[in-house]
C-alpha cells in the first residue's frame, strides 16, 4: 500500500515547525522550504517526529523559491548534510553534484502545470535513467482519462505518480492503484492536494490494496458531494474492503475510460450525466427507463447495468414529514434535469397533480408531453401549489444564497428543496420564515444511497450508520451546498 506524505510550509520558520509539528497523520512529512522568510534548514529537520523529504522549489516549477540556483542548490545540499531524509530535486535543475552526493535520498521530480507531456514516456526512461532513489512525475489533469497515462509511467517501481487539480484527486486517493510509491496530502499546498486526514477518515486511504473493490461519485462537481462519506461509512461498518471516491468527469464517455482502465464497480451519477447514464447502459429497469435518467450503474458483463434509487429516495422522507397523503396534491416542480424527471415519476406514483416549472420553457413543456404532466411559467405563481420542489442547482454549490422562488410566491404547505450543505439554503430558509413546513435534500440523500449500497453490494448499510456520518461531517467542515 501507498504511504501518505503531509506536506507543510510556512512564511517563517515558526510557522513551518507549527505546521510540521501538527503533521502526525501521515508516514512522513515533505518541508517545503521555498516560501520561508527567516529559513533555517538544521531547525527545519531537528526535532522532527516523521522521516522527511525536503523541498525548496523555484518559480519555474511552480514553487515560491525566486534566490539564485547557487542559493537553491547550498540550501538542498545543507539539508542532505543535515540528514533529510529525502531531498526533491527537479529534472531540470543542473544539480547532477548533489545526486551524485546522495543519490540514494535524492527524488528526482518533474511537474508539468499545463497538461499530460506529450514525451511522458521518453522523460521517465532519462529520468529513472539518472539512477536516483525515486522520480516524480507530476501533471496537470483536466479529465480523469488524463490519469492513466501516470499508471504506465509507475510500472517500473519506485516512482511517485501525482495529477494535479479535481479531476486528478483519484491519482492521490488510491495512490496503490496507480503504482506509486506515496502520496501528498495538505492544505492546498499545491492543486488538489486534501488535508490528511480526510484522506484517512473520510477517503479511507490506508485501506486502498490491489483488491480493494472501487466506487465512485460521478458529476462535474463531484469534490462538493457529500455521497463519499455515508458510503466509506457504510463500506467500513460492513467489513467491506472497498472505498468510494469523487470522479470529476469532463463528459460521461471519460468517466467510463477511467471506470474500464480502472476497474470501477457502481457509480453514483449526477448532474450533469443522469440521462448519458442511462444511454450507456446495456440494462436497465423499467422504472429507470420511464424516468428516463440514471443515477446508479454498476459493472455488468463488459458494460453497465442502470437503476434510479432517486424514486424512493425522494419519497421516504417526503411521506414521512408531509403527515397526509399526497394524493391530489398540487406540486409544482422546479427543473426539468434527470432530478426532475424522477421526482415527477415519483409523485405521479402517489397520485399527485404535477406542473413543472423550468427557466427554459421549451424544457419544461418536453419534459411535461413526456411524463404527461403540465407544463407552467418560469417560477409558480403564489396560491398554485401546495408542494413546491426544487429540483435546479440554485441553492447549491456556489448559489448557497439564492433561490429559485421569491418569498412573496411561497403560499403553499411543504417545500422540498433537494439541495444541501451546512446550513440552510435560502428557499428553506424562506419557507420556515412564512411558516411553510421545509425539507432539504439530506434525507433524500441518505435514502436513496442506502438503495445504491445494498445494489452494488447485496447487504444493506449498517442502520444509521449513513445519517451518523453525515452529522459527523457536518459538525466539523462547513462547506458550499450541494445537489
């Protein structure tokens, strides 16, 4: 398995040894010496509680280092008189005296900020060909297909292989699959880097082995889901060696080149892929089929096999909190997205009067010809509903504070708003305000994801374990909402 590396720096010396000392999660603790002021390299490493690996980047390769080279090369050599552990020396630097020194402790890294090289494999071999205890290699990822290419550069051992940026994130999650050695976690020390112990406690990382079974969360925003730790949770609890991580997707034809060179599972789908979902499955329910939209798939003889848990996901917690039969309800639904089309599935299912209300009209009226249901204005007009749900992004990540509906329009009984995150969203928010009963998307959330777990796994989640962990994470990170 793949050690974790904590990287810390700081602006003067004090801070660097705070950071390094507070460093005691991972297996070792990487000094980056590049931005300190007062730097100290002897005071840097005595004292230190983890083996460690010293760097001191230029600006050339995306450090904060602007001194001369001479300056640069006599601050990495003191750290190899001074015992590091490892020292990080980039590729390109004329530095061939200090591995000559130490070549045994030197980490010869490359970093690429724009994309994947284009002679990525030519640079490995003139890299492993210097001889040194391990390369780097570090590229920027705009798709998760852009990864791949890091598991052919690790074959030949002794390597650390690291994308760069959200779609990158499972490079450092499951490090052991990608072959490398270790991985870096911090604070945003460089992009896409997780704090560590998310990527112990909520990513399982030290469970991550060769036959460790994968899963992931499928979206274009899939770093603000909250669905990876009700089901690491839910995974750990049951004893399963499996984890489940967030796939940031460019379309849904690179989430299955990933999936296929990778070895996926079950996914978890949302927005944007719901429907791309569903056409790429070889089978698929009935119900899903009449929503039209998938939200769960799993592996299957060579392709993908379709469900949608939204349905019932939607309505445990809706029938449980609206305390009368939605029968003859009037609801009026926001969206018109693979959302949408569930929840109005859903709510024919009960016997309710369905109007969608959608910001492109033309959306709103195919997706009503379709489910043959009504099609009404932009935003439903006060004294038209009785149920209003949300099915739009707006109240979700980077929306927090707006809503989809004005408060002088929320006239009805019960607000369902399918977004969620630390604190309310402005439409509940403005519900409870007019003594609407309100709801957001958390329930839903942990119901339909029981429904995922026990298809890809054939066991139900351990009772309330998906709720717990999701009080947990609430409790300790505020972060944007999501859908």
């Amino acid at each position: 398995m793949a050690l974790l590396v904590e990287t810390v720096t700081g602006r003067s010396m004090a801070e660097l040894l705070a950071a390094r000392d507070r460093a005691t999660s991972g297996d070792m603790v990487e000094l980056r010496l590049d931005g300190v002021a007062d730097l100290d390299v002897a005071a840097a490493l005595h004292g230190r509680s983890r083996p460690a690996i010293v760097t001191c980047r230029p600006e050339w390769e995306g450090g904060a280092f602007d001194g001369s080279e001479d300056d640069r090369r006599a601050i990495l050599a003191q750290a190899i008189s001074c015992g590091a552990d490892y020292v990080d020396v980039e590729w390109r630097a004329r530095f061939s005296d200090l591995i000559t020194l130490q070549p045994d402790r030197i980490v010869l890294s490359s970093h690429d900020f724009e994309g994947v090289p284009s002679d990525l494999e030519d640079r490995v071999r003139r890299m492993r060909a210097v001889g040194t205890s391990h390369i780097k290699i570090a590229v920027a990822a705009t798709t998760l297909a852009d990864t791949l290419p890091l598991m052919r550069a690790a074959k030949g051992g002794r390597a650390i292989v690291i994308a760069m940026g959200d779609a990158g994130v499972p490079s450092r999650l499951l490090a052991s699959r990608y072959g490398s050695v270790w991985s870096y976690a911090g604070n945003g020390v460089a992009p896409g880097q997780i704090p560590a112990r998310r990527m112990i406690e909520d990513f399982l990382f030290r469970r991550v082995g060769p036959a460790t079974r994968l899963f992931g969360v499928v979206s274009t925003n899939a770093l603000h889901s909250f669905s990876p730790y009700l089901h690491n949770a839910a995974l750990c609890a049951a004893g399963i060696d499996g984890v489940y991580v967030p796939l940031r997707a460019a379309d849904f034809n690179d989430f299955m080149a990933f999936a296929h060179a990778l070895g996926i599972e079950g996914a978890s789908v949302t927005i944007p892929y719901k429907g791309d979902a569903l056409r790429a499955a070889s089978r698929a329910d009935d119900l899903t089929r009449r929503v039209g939209a998938a939200n769960t798939i799993r592996a299957c003889d060579g392709g993908w096999e379709a469900t949608n848990t939204d349905v019932h996901g939607f309505l445990a917690p809706l029938e449980a909190a609206y305390g009368a039969p939605l029968t003859g309800v009037r609801a009026a639904v926001l969206g018109a997205g693979g959302a949408a089309r569930a929840v109005v599935v859903a709510l024919r299912l009960r016997g309710a009067i369905v109007t969608v209300h959608a910001r492109r009209s033309e959306q709103a009226r195919e997706l009503a010809h379709a489910m043959s249901v009504n099609a009404g204005a932009s935003v439903p007009p006060a004294g038209s509903w009785d149920l209003l749900v949300n099915c739009t992004p707006l109240g979700g990540v980077g929306t927090s504070d707006e809503s989809p509906v004005p408060p002088d329009l929320i006239t009805g009984r019960f607000v369902y708003d399918l977004t969620y995150g630390v604190k309310e969203s402005a439409l509940v928010r403005d519900a409870r305000a007019v003594g609407c009963l309100a709801l957001d998307g958390l329930p839903m959330l942990i119901a339909q994801a029981e429904r995922q777990f026990e298809w890809w796994t054939g066991q139900k989640p351990v009772p309330g374990v998906m709720a717990e962990a999701i009080t947990r994470h609430v409790e300790r990170t505020p972060v944007e909402r999501t859908r």
